[in-house]
C-alpha cells in the first residue's frame, strides 16, 4: 500500500520525466520559430495527455490504498482527467514565444513549467472529485514538499488541516508540487480547515481578504 507521501515522490518523480520529454521535444523541434511553434502545438498536448493518465493513475491508487481497512462500504475511485485542450494549446503558445528572439533556453524552462503544472492537475482532480461522490470520505488534506514549501502551502497544510466543504477548491501555483490525500470516517482525521485556510483556498477573494491573507501570511509563515 503507498502512503500519501510515497504517492507524491511518484509524482515528482513523473514530473521530472514529463519536463525531460518537453525539452527533448524543443531540442528536436527544426526549421523558422513559427514552424517550432507549430510542431510543438502538434506535439505537446498529445504528450501530456499520457503523462496526465499516469498522474491521475497515481491518485486513484493512492485513494483506493488509503480507503481499505478503513473506509465501510465497497467503492472504487475513478481517475479524472478534465478537457484543457485549448487551455493547454495557449499554454504552449506563450511558452514557445521565446523562440522569435531565438531564446532556447527560456522557451524550455516555460514549457517544463507548462508540462508539470498540467500534468499534476489530474492527480488533484481525482481526488477531490472522488472524494465528493465517495459518503465514507470526510474531505481531503495537502500534502506539501516540506520546509521547501512557501508560506502559503504551509499555512494551508497547518495542523493537518481537513478541507470538509465540497466548495473548498485546490489553490496552488506555478511552482507547487502540494498533492491531496483523501480523509476518511474512521482513519486519522484531522482537525478541520479554519477559516483563514477556506479563505486563502478560495478562487476569487476580495481586496479586503487579499489584504488580511498577505499580513496573515507575513506574520505566521515568513519563508
């Protein structure tokens, strides 16, 4: 059985190959910046199509090992993979971009951002979206790198906080790896988010909340 840290070493681990396999790709990429262009929008999405499979793999094994023994009831988690074709194809867009001013190596760091950042999604993705159709799991908790997180996944992971609303969306960014783990009745449940954690975690937060989270943040988790 992985536990949910092993599970994230996984996944790393299947971001590292997804960013070797995008710079390889750039490196075989020929011919002006706007036929690269082409070909890595012809390449790409295909690419982390598969390495999207294997994250969202990952996560409905790491649900369904963290479900048994614990959880009552017979339920199977389902990898969930979301349509961002074009989402994705702008991404490879802007990444590619450097390339008119013949600048390689700024086109390969955006696009190993670009594959990492989408391809984690699916694992996060299956575990939210099973948690919410699954009766025997409570919510779901971050799984952050550690001291190398910054202060705002660290202050989301505090305490091993639980996000119990349905409504409680996954903030991250660009350079996150944080996962989530799947919470069940009966296993180890932790206490639940507080309300500094919902806010932070919330999509769109007005001035007022932007305002408190940076003083929040400044005063509790300085990185």
């Amino acid at each position: 059985m992985v536990t949910p840290l092993e599970s994230k070493q996984l996944l790393t681990l299947l971001g590292d190959d997804a960013e070797d396999q995008v710079r390889w790709m750039l490196r075989r990429s020929s011919g002006s910046w706007e036929s690269r262009r082409l070909q890595l929008l012809d390449t790409v999405p295909g690419v982390l199509a598969y390495y999207s499979e294997g994250s969202a793999a990952l996560a409905a094994d790491l649900y369904d090992d963290s479900r048994f023994g614990i959880a009552e009831g017979a339920y199977s988690a389902t990898p969930v993979i979301l349509d961002r074709t074009v989402k994705i194809r702008r991404g490879v867009a802007w990444a590619s971009a450097p390339l008119s001013i013949d600048d390689d190596e700024l086109a390969a760091a955006r696009l190993a951002q670009l594959m990492r950042t989408e391809m984690a999604r699916p694992y996060r993705d299956t575990i939210i979206t099973n948690r919410k159709q699954d009766p025997a799991c409570v919510g779901w908790k971050r799984i952050t790198r550690g001291s190398k997180s910054c202060g705002f996944c660290r202050m989301l992971a505090d305490r091993g906080a639980v996000y119990r609303k349905e409504t409680a969306t996954f903030a991250s960014h660009d350079d996150c790896m944080c996962t989530a783990a799947p919470v069940f009745k009966g296993g180890d449940v932790g206490p639940e988010a507080d309300t500094a954690q919902y806010m932070q975690s919330k999509r769109r937060r007005t001035a007022k909340e932007k305002a408190f989270l940076r003083d929040y943040l400044k005063g509790n988790y300085p990185d």
